[in-house]
C-alpha cells in the first residue's frame, strides 16, 4: 500500500507495510491523496540486513558497518533492531528502510511512529526545513512559535492566547520553519509530545518568542547570538552526524537573520498576553 504525505510544502510517499499497520492518527491530517508530485519516495522492505553479533543491546539506537555502508539501527519498545536504514541516505530522492516485521506486534506500532522513530526532520532539513522544539499557534492568518525548554511554559502562553485572543494552537510541541520567496512560515508538523494537538496548517511566521519564566510581564530585544543560539539548541537533527549539524547551523544562520525573534519573560496569566501582544503590534504590525 502506498500512502502519501505533506509537511509544510514537501510531498512524501511510503510502500511497503501491511495495510494492517495503521496511518496514526497524528499522521491523519497529513495525508494527502496519491499525487505524481512526491519528493521524497520511502520504501520499506523487510529487515534484511545482518546486525553484527558484538553490537550493543541496550541503546535505543547505534551505528554500524557492512561491507563499508553505514547503518543505523533504532529500537521501538522491545523490538531490537525495529528499522534499519543509512541516515545519509535522507537526501536523495529515493530512500529505503528496512523495518523488523515483529514491530508490527506493538499495539502502538503505526506508520507515524515509523516516521519518527527514523527521523522525519531529516529529509527535512536536506530540503531546507528546520523541525523546532516550540509551540505553534496561528492568530489572525499568522503563525507564531513559542520556543524555550521543556517545561518553562510554551504550552501554558498558547493556551493563554486560545483563552483571550482566541488564537489556534497548530502544534504543543514542535513546527517546521522554513522560507520560500524571500519569506518566512511555519508549517505543521506530525510529532506533537504530550500536547495531542497536531495540525497540518500552513503559514507566514509572525515571530519567534523565546520564553523565560518571571516575575514580571516584559518583553526584551534578542541579539544575533541569543538567536542562533535558541533555534540551534531546539532545532532537530542528528547530533552525530557532522552534515546535520552543518546544514542546520546554516539555516538556524538565516533564521536568525530574517525571523523577527523576541524575548518574553512572563508570568503565567492574561497579562502575559497583553504585554506581547503590544510589543508585536508595534513591531511587525498584528
């Protein structure tokens, strides 16, 4: 069965599972109809590749060679070995991906977790995508994404804007990032964390608000450094793989360029909203 998919504005295509194993639904809203237009073609074959007997068995992921090729191995709950697949391998065209068909036992096992769990912000990011740690919400036709660690408030300030200014939340979790004429947009992305809100939305970016915690409501410029620096830290890519890191740091470089960026230390109330809302309306004309 060949299932096709949309981010932002690459089109994927995946064959090769059994048409019991489920879309997920995270992937639901992703799902476009079979096009002729796909950029990137996965093909999933049954593991077949020989796992060297000395490879460890309690990491969630490891490399290893075979007749010179490099390989990456990734776990899914039990399952050892669940995909297989040559990570640099992400920028052509067409990819392939051996799966282990004992992942199809887990309940949880659909063709989302697949993506995931090898990496979807790979192929990604070769098109000149960034997949950033924050969260997304759309407020009057423009997107904007409120970045910092887990756990300092980005899901607390969206609901906040849902609760007084009526603003949708996109994603709790994370937003792709990218430029297509000279302008910037956040696009949907489907890998949401604990949040369960996963949409397939599309537009231009207003800002990127980077959030600390605080006694007071205030809002602060970002230096270039302060920029790079944020999108660096909560942009995804394989940390191991020197071409990752290169291609991410040039576009979290031309980010921090072009994406009007703030800093909002905030309280977690209504007049957190307000203070930004006004910083906005001065600058970028909400």
């Amino acid at each position: 069965m060949r299932r096709c998919f949309s981010f932002g504005l690459q089109s994927f295509a995946a064959s090769g599972l059994p048409d019991a194993v489920p879309t997920g639904e995270y992937l639901e809203p992703f799902i476009t109809p079979v096009s002729a237009r796909v950029d990137v073609e996965i093909r999933l074959t049954p593991r077949r590749t020989a796992i060297p007997p000395d490879a460890e068995d309690d990491q969630e992921r490891y490399y290893f060679s075979v007749q010179g090729r490099q390989y990456l191995s990734v776990r899914y709950t039990r399952i050892r070995d669940a995909a297989v697949f040559a990570p640099g391998d992400w920028k052509n065209e067409e990819i392939e991906i051996e799966w282990n068909p004992e992942t199809q036992q887990a309940p949880s096992f659909t063709m989302n977790q697949l993506l995931a769990i090898t990496g979807i912000h790979s192929p990604l990011l070769y098109r000149n995508c960034l997949t950033l740690h924050c969260s997304y919400i759309l407020h009057r036709g423009r997107a904007i994404l409120f970045a910092a660690p887990s756990g300092t408030g980005k899901s607390t300030q969206a609901a906040l804007w849902e609760k007084y200014r009526g603003a949708e939340i996109i994603n709790g979790d994370r937003a792709l990032l990218f430029r297509r004429g000279g302008q910037w947009f956040a696009g949907g992305i489907s890998v949401c964390g604990s949040s369960n809100i996963c949409k397939n939305k599309t537009a231009p970016l207003l800002a990127v608000v980077l959030l600390e915690q605080g006694a007071e409501n205030r809002v602060l410029p970002c230096t270039a450094g302060e920029k790079f620096r944020a999108l660096l830290g909560g942009s995804a890519y394989h940390r191991w793989s020197r071409e990752e890191l290169e291609l991410v740091s040039d576009l979290c470089l031309q980010a921090a360029e072009g994406v009007p960026m703030l800093r909002l230390h905030c309280r977690p109330d209504g007049d957190a909203v307000d203070t930004l809302e006004r910083a906005l309306e001065g600058i970028y004309e909400l």
